[in-house]
C-alpha cells in the first residue's frame, strides 16, 4: 500500500510538472500508462484547476480511459469534471462507459445539464441509462448493467460456447444465465460446467434451477448481502414477473459495501455521508452543526442535573473531579455496544428472533466490565484518597450502574428506532450520550448524597 502511494505521488508530482511546462504529449503518454482507478487518484488529489487540465488532456486523446477514471473517481466529482462541457459532450463521453456508471454520473449532474444530457445520450443494446434512472436510488435497478448475456433453454453447450466468444458488449460474464421465451430467468449455468459436457447438450439439461437473484427494487445493501452470502461473483435482477433485465458483478457489490461501511460510520459520529476533507468549510458548517446543536441540548440536560446536587459537591469537591469519569466511561461503553449492534443490525446478523439474546449478552457484558472497571476505579480512589472506602464504593457501584444502563441501552435504542423506521446509525449516538451521561451523574452524585456523612 504505501508502495503504491509513493508511486501515485510521485506520478502527482510528474502530472503536475508537465501542465506547467506544456508536455502535453508527455503528459498524455503518462496517463495512459496508468490503470483507471490509479488515474482516478491521480485525478481526487491534484488540485482542481490541475485536475480539470489533466482530464481535459486526456479526453482529446483517449476519452475511453478518460470516461473509465471518471467512473472510479465517483459521481460527484466525476460529474464536477463534466459540469463544464456542453450536454453533447457529456452525451458522447458516457456512450464510452457502463450504463450503470453514465446512470451514476448523469444523476450527478445539475438539474438542466441532466436533462439535456438524457436528451441526447443513445440508449446502449440491452437498457439504457434512461431505464436505469427510473429505479429508485440504491436499488438492485439502479446498480444494475441492463446488458446481461442469457441464452434460451434449448442452446446446446457448444452454441453457447460460441455465442460467449462473440459477445463484445456485455458486463463480465461470470455464469450463463438462461432464460425462456419470455425472457423468464429459468436456470444458470457455471463456465466450468459449461466446458465440461459434450458440444450437443442442451443447456436445460446442465443448468440449476435454484438462481439465486434480486428484484429491482431491492435495496443496494441486501444486494450486497446475498452476494456475500452465497458467495457468488454476479447476481441476476429481476423484474416482478422474473423477467431477467440484468446483473450485478462483485466489483459494483465491492463499491456498496465501501460505500455503506463509510455512511454507517459516517452516520454514527453524526456526519453527512457528503462531508469530505474537500468539501467547503460553509457547507461541512451547515451539515454538522444541527446534530451539534441537539448534542448541546442534551448537554444542558446533564448539566440541570449536576445542578441538582451542588450542596454535595461543595462539601465534598472531589465529586466534581470524579463524575466525568463515570460519565464517560459509561459513554464509551455504550458506544462499544452501539457500533455491535448497529453493525448486526446493519448485516442481517440482528433480526427479531435473536433481539432477546443480544440484549441479555450486552447486558452481561455490561455488567462484567461495570464490576471489573469499577473495582480498578475504587481501589485507584483508596490508593490516592487514603483508602476512603465510601468514596471507592460509590465510584465502583456508579459504574457498574452506568455501564450497565449503557449495555442495556446500546441494544434497545437501535432496535427501537430502526423498529420506527428510523436509521438506527443516524440518530442512536446523540440519545446514547445524553443517556449515559444522566445516569452516570445521576447515580455517581445520587449515591454521593446518601453517602455523604462517611465522605
């Protein structure tokens, strides 16, 4: 990895020295040598008025390896390299990529440009992008490449065989789906099986009829999920009458999971999916501070409760050094359970029949690390308070409380928002933390109050 990165630098470097010296057919020489997803890094790390030169270079000379960097670069930012051609010119550089990637980066583009382009643009044999885009978005429909290779029942091996070596213009054939005369998906076939049996075979005879598939609406991330369950390298999409109307490969189910990884990690620290180092500081302001603003709500809750107890912090002022700790500790935990659980939630791993187990193994781990933290923290507090063992046994017995709550918590919060048809990763960190940090005060200073004639 760092190999490669001291390589795609020291290409940066090159790219940016040939646009100031005008090489271009340097310039273009280079970039040709490049694979289209090391191009596209080239393309996400020069600065933008290089990353326009050097695309515009290499569009006059290979719009093909162009078009195909733009596809790995990104919608949004293959789009933004777009944005400033005239809607021919998009029409015709899509004409050079998947229908799925030009559905991708047309739905991208501003609201006058797309319609222009989807004006213009050629429908590809098979489907077309104007089909693709009226899937709903991360749908099996809108991932899809509506050119799939399929054969009818009654070819025989050999027929099939040859028909694979013509076919020039279909997604990555992995297996060879067959279907009737309706174009009903029947069967598939696995190259390996397909070598292995004489030339006159029909392919009714040798295909299995259990295909595993996804309708066109079936979200991205299901999607996903069945590939990585059945280990297949392709999936077939269907539409409502198990017409086959095209497939989904590992590499576009590759980009779904890296994409869905990023948003659930995104969402967890409340963060817009669209917020990137690059993105304007105005605009990153305006996604970010709503959920800052709700955190400070939450926060003006813990603190009224703080406030509730100040007779007993002003007797004993070590209290206010302390109670932080139960807060977050508690917070930490309750995160550790959250990302468990919105993870489980998130691969179909945490469904409704084994909702009680989880909560009662997050329980009991909550309560393990609540005894375990607890008792470090109290016999920290003797040690350096000269062994007050109230003091310690408040601190250990609020732990356990909190990290306990916490467990509890980390577990139901998801399930009961994503049981509201709330995104569970979206909205479970801000009432976790408002949750965890109640508790932890409420029961540290609760505790320290009824406690306070032996502290």
């Amino acid at each position: 990895m760092a190999a490669t990165q001291r390589r795609i630098d020291v290409t940066i470097e090159s790219v940016r020295r040939l646009l100031r010296v005008g090489a271009t057919p340097n310039l273009v020489n280079l970039l040709q040598k490049l694979h289209p997803a090391d191009l596209a890094q080239v393309f996400a790390e020069l600065p933008e008025r290089e990353r326009h030169a050097a695309f515009n270079t290499l569009v006059e000379r290979n719009g093909r390896l162009a078009m195909e960097a733009v596809s790995e670069l990104g919608p949004e930012k293959g789009a933004e390299l777009l944005a400033l051609r005239s809607a021919e010119e998009i029409a015709r550089l899509l004409q050079e990529i998947e229908s799925d990637d030009a559905a991708a980066l047309i739905e991208s583009l501003s609201d006058d440009l797309r319609v222009a382009v989807l004006a213009l643009i050629h429908p590809k044999p098979g489907g077309g992008v104007s089909e693709l885009l009226e899937y709903e978005e991360r749908t099996a429909g809108r991932l899809m490449n509506p050119n799939v290779f399929a054969l009818p029942e009654d070819v025989t091996a050999g027929e099939a065989i040859t028909a694979l070596q013509s076919a020039r213009d279909v997604e990555m054939v992995f297996y060879l789906y067959v279907v009737d005369e309706r174009r009903h998906l029947v069967g598939v076939v696995s190259l390996r099986r397909l070598l292995l049996v004489p030339p006159d075979t029909p392919l009714k005879r040798i295909m299995t009829t259990e295909v595993y598939s996804a309708s066109v609406d079936l979200d991205q991330e299901e999607v996903a999920r069945r590939v990585a369950s059945y280990n297949l390298l392709a999936i077939p999409v269907v539409d409502q009458e198990n017409k086959l109307v095209g497939v989904i490969t590992v590499d576009d189910v590759i980009d779904v999971i890296k994409d869905e990884a990023t948003e659930e990690i995104y969402r967890l620290a409340g963060v817009s999916i669209d917020d990137g180092v690059d993105t304007p500081p105005a605009e990153s302001l305006r996604r970010r501070l709503p959920w800052l603003v709700l955190n400070l709500v939450t926060a003006f809750v813990s603190a009224t409760v703080v406030a509730r107890f100040t007779d007993v912090i002003e007797q004993v002022v070590i209290l206010a050094a302390l109670m932080p700790v139960v807060a977050g500790l508690g917070g930490n935990a309750a995160t550790q359970t959250l990302a468990v659980v919105v993870r489980g939630i998130s691969m179909g791993e945490l469904t409704g029949t084994n909702a009680r187990q989880a909560l009662l193994k997050e329980s009991f781990v909550g309560l393990g690390n609540g005894l375990v933290i607890g008792l470090v923290g109290a016999t920290a507090v003797w040690a350096f308070t000269g062994f007050q063992w109230a003091l310690g046994f408040i601190l250990m017995a609020a732990m356990i409380i909190n990290m306990s709550v916490a467990a509890i918590a980390g577990t139901l919060i998801p399930i009961g928002l994503r049981a509201m048809k709330v995104d569970p990763a979206l909205a479970s960190s801000v009432f976790i933390t408002a949750l965890t940090d109640v508790i932890g005060f409420l029961s540290f200073l609760g505790l320290a109050t009824v406690f306070v004639r032996y502290l």
